[in-house]
C-alpha cells in the first residue's frame, strides 16, 4: 500500500513540476538574444538526453548486481528492464526534439556529429536489448543473458563514442555542435533548465516505478496461471479414474469415431 | 584448453567441409550483393572505387551474420552445446575453437568478396599489407562479439532474426575502422603505419576481451 501511495506522490509530484517547467520554459523566460524562442528548447532537450543516460546507468547497474550472484535476484533484473524501456523512450525524445532543434539552428534535421551519431546507435543497441528480453526464455535465463547484453551495451557506448569522433575529427575540421547552446546561460534561463532536470528525472523515476510494478505484476500472472492450469490438471485427473482408463484403454465410442475418420 | 579449443574448431570446420553451407550458400550470397551494390549505386566507377572500403565491409558484417548463426544453428541440433558444456569443455575453450572455425571461414568470405571487388569496382590499391592486417583484426572483433550474441539469442524461436539487431550497433566502431582503414589503403599513404590500423587493432583487443569474458555467462544458462 505505501509503495502504491509514494508511486502515486511521484506521479503527482513529476506532473506539477513538467507543468511548471512548462509555464517557465514558454512564458516566464525570456526569448534567447541569439537564437530567441527556439532557445526554450533547452528546457526539455537537455533533460530528456540526461534521463536517457540515467536509465542507462541504472540498467547496467541493476545488470551487474543481477550477474553478480552474492546479489542475484530477479529484482535487479525488473528494475534493468523497466529502467531500459524507459531509457528507450527518452532516447527516442532526445533525436526527436534534437531534429526539432537543428533544423532551424543548423538548416539539418541530421548531421554525422559524434554525440549524435552515439546517440542513434545507443538508440539502436537498447532496441535490441528490449527485443532480446522478448524471446521466450525461463525469467533466470532471460535475466541472465540480458544482464550480458545489458552490460556489454554499456561498454560498447564509450567505444562508438570514441570512434565517431576520430571518424569526424581524423576526416573533417570541426563540426556544428559548437553553436547556440554554448552561449552561457544564466538567470531565470538557468533555474528553468535546473526545474527541467529535475521535472524529467522525477517523470523518469516514476515511469520505472509504474513499470517495474507491471513487470512484477505480470510475473506473479504467470506464476498463477500456472499454478491454475496445474490444479486443473490434476483436478481432471483425481476427478476419474475413468480418465486414466480412457486413456489406457480408448472406449468404443472413440474407436468408432476413429473408425469413420478413416473411412 | 588449446587441445579441446581445436577439437572444437576442427568439429565445426569438418561441419563446413562437409555440408558446404558457407561456400554455397553465404559466399554466393556475399557475390550477389556486391552485383547488387552495383546495380543501385549505377556503374559509374569513380563512385564505386571510392566507396568499395565501405562496401566491402558492409557485405562482410552482413555475411558472417549468417556464418555466425550456423554456427549456432548446428550447436542447437541435438542440444550440442548442452553436451559439450556437460562434458565439462571450459567455455573459453569452446568459444576459441568456435572462434578459430569463424575466422577461417570469414577470411575465405574476404579473400573472394575483395576479389569480387577488385574486379567489379575496380579500386586502386596501395597498402596490401595494411588490407590484410586491418582484416584480420576486423575479423576477429566481429566473430568474438557475434559469438556472444549468437549464444544469447540462441533459442527455439526467434532468434536468428535478431542476431543482426544485436550485432550491428555493437560493432559500428569496427566498421568505422575497418573502412578507414580500406580506404587509406587505396592510396599507398603511410602503408601499415596508418593511424586507423592502431584504432582497428585496439578495438579489436577490445571486443575480443569482452567477448571471451562474456561468453560463458552467455552460453551457461
């Protein structure tokens, strides 16, 4: 009951602080000298790239407490999928509002620089992480061999990163990253940025609570259904000896009936 | 281990030799791309020489994805690897005897698909030696890391379509590299000393090592 009672606080809590960043992000705030209402993006752009690493970094941490066996427990891995699934999405919300925001910034909605190239195979890799959890498995074999892919995703990121960056930089001079956002924020800007992260970080941990409940929810599901379908299996079989009988030995009835699918 | 890593090896090569799923299969297959690389990209042949680094390891990646779930495929008929792993076979054992039957199929891929190449793009080539050490490296991060996904997805269902989901972003970094490095070996350049063979070799070190490390928690359920 508390757990429901603090996931609904979180819930409340997370709402009233995005409606907040809101109100300050578009109204309160002033527009940016240099790149004016397409500034305000700063507000959720930066916020929503963060919660996606966070998830990340909770999922690997939840992955190594999962293949460490002092620690191993299906907990860790409830809490490694519902924060990857949620990582997923705020992935998915960082190339999206960041198109938004270099299209008009830079003329492009895509350019191949370092952090955003990272970012689409980051994107990518967590795709197959999920699609990976969905292959039927035991829930310990599930949790096992996605807690090895959940860490081996966290170890390749550095990787990418390095790598596109010498793949741009050993190329080409300089990229576009350097524009607008550098600028120094402060003021009133800084505070909503500071209300942003802590508005989608609250939203984060919320939605993998909510998430990690139905994980829970669904496993204990499982769990008696298959409890019933046993009790139904034996009912049926303590219900009649005649059942065991039928199968021993088939009743005229079903042998006739097999006699006219033969014909 | 090297004894039983070469028994492993030697079984899935006398597999090979004598089902001939690589050489009629995956290799024809890696041909057919490459005719279809030139039929999309149209036949103009400045573009197709000066793209044949990407290409060439494009249609690798692409290839050993099957090589890689054979490898699996024949391991799940009869609960192989189930019986390999009862017998008590070290998984570091298993996993570079697998790895050294891969590899070898891999470079014979290589070797015709970069003939292929060489015929049909027609690029110029510099630096052979940084072509064949860049390959090798390459080749080896991409069996180790298939490898490891190969053992994670492998399963009555399923599995072998995801296999290129998993295996693909992971190993971006190596096609970066691999390419690079292709790419300066067209011009004679700096030969061996270019600097993307370092990035090639260290990221090679890299995957090998996360791939023996991960393999046995992989395949042990």
């Amino acid at each position: 009951m508390t757990s429901t009672l603090l996931r609904k606080a979180v819930g409340v809590t997370s709402l009233l602080l995005v409606a907040a960043t809101v109100v300050m992000g578009l109204f309160v705030t002033p527009p940016d000298v240099v790149q004016g209402n397409l500034a305000r993006l700063l507000y959720v752009h930066p916020p929503v790239a963060w919660v996606a690493y966070l998830a990340y970094g909770v999922t690997s941490i939840a992955s190594g407490l999962y293949l460490w066996r002092p620690t191993r427990s299906l907990k860790w891995d409830r809490i490694a999928v519902a924060s990857a699934e949620v990582g997923v999405v705020f992935t998915g919300l960082t190339l999206v509002t960041g198109s938004i925001w270099g299209r008009p910034a830079w003329g492009v909605w895509w350019t191949w620089d370092a952090r955003l190239t990272t970012t689409a195979i980051l994107f990518v890799l967590y795709l197959g992480y999920l699609a990976l959890r969905r292959i039927p498995l035991s829930p310990e074999v599930r949790a096992k061999r996605s807690a090895v892919a959940a860490l081996i995703a966290f170890i390749d990121v550095p990787i990418v990163h390095e790598s596109v960056v010498w793949w741009r930089t050993l190329h080409q001079g300089a990229t576009v990253a350097t524009l607008g956002a550098n600028t120094k924020v402060h003021g009133i800007m800084a505070w909503t940025l500071l209300l942003g992260f802590i508005a989608f970080t609250m939203v984060y941990i919320w939605m993998a609570m909510v998430r990690y409940r139905v994980e829970t929810m669904s496993a204990e599901l499982e769990a008696t259904q298959f409890e019933a379908w046993e009790a139904e299996r034996l009912a049926e079989s303590t219900t009649g000896d005649e059942a065991i009988g039928r199968l021993l030995d088939p009743s005229p009835g079903v042998q006739s009936d097999q006699g006219v699918a033969r014909r | 281990m090297i004894r039983r890593a070469w028994a492993v090896a030697r079984k899935d090569m006398l597999i090979e030799f004598r089902s001939k799923v690589a050489l009629n299969q995956v290799i024809p297959f890696a041909l057919a791309v490459l005719l279809t690389f030139g039929f999309a990209l149209d036949t103009r042949d400045r573009l197709l020489a000066e793209i044949a680094p990407g290409l060439f390891w494009v249609v690798v990646l692409f290839s050993s994805l099957y090589l890689i779930s054979r490898s699996f495929r024949v391991e799940r008929e009869n609960s192989a690897m189930e019986g390999l792993v009862l017998y008590g076979v070290d998984p570091m054992a298993i996993f570079l005897g697998k790895l050294a039957a891969l590899a070898v199929q891999m470079f014979v891929l290589e070797a015709v698909a970069a003939a292929g190449i060489a015929v049909l793009f027609n690029p110029p080539v510099g630096s052979l030696g940084l072509l064949a050490i860049s390959a090798v490296a390459a080749t080896l991060a991409i069996g180790s890391i298939g490898l490891v996904y190969g053992a994670l997805s492998s399963s009555e269902h399923s599995g072998e379509s995801l296999l290129p989901l998993l295996v693909i972003p992971v190993l971006a970094p190596i096609v970066i590299s691999a390419a690079k490095c292709w790419s300066d070996a067209e011009s004679a350049g700096t030969g061996i000393y270019d600097p993307w063979l370092k990035i090639v070799a260290i990221f090679s070190v890299v995957f090998l090592a996360v791939g023996a490390a991960a393999f046995g928690p992989a395949m042990e359920d």
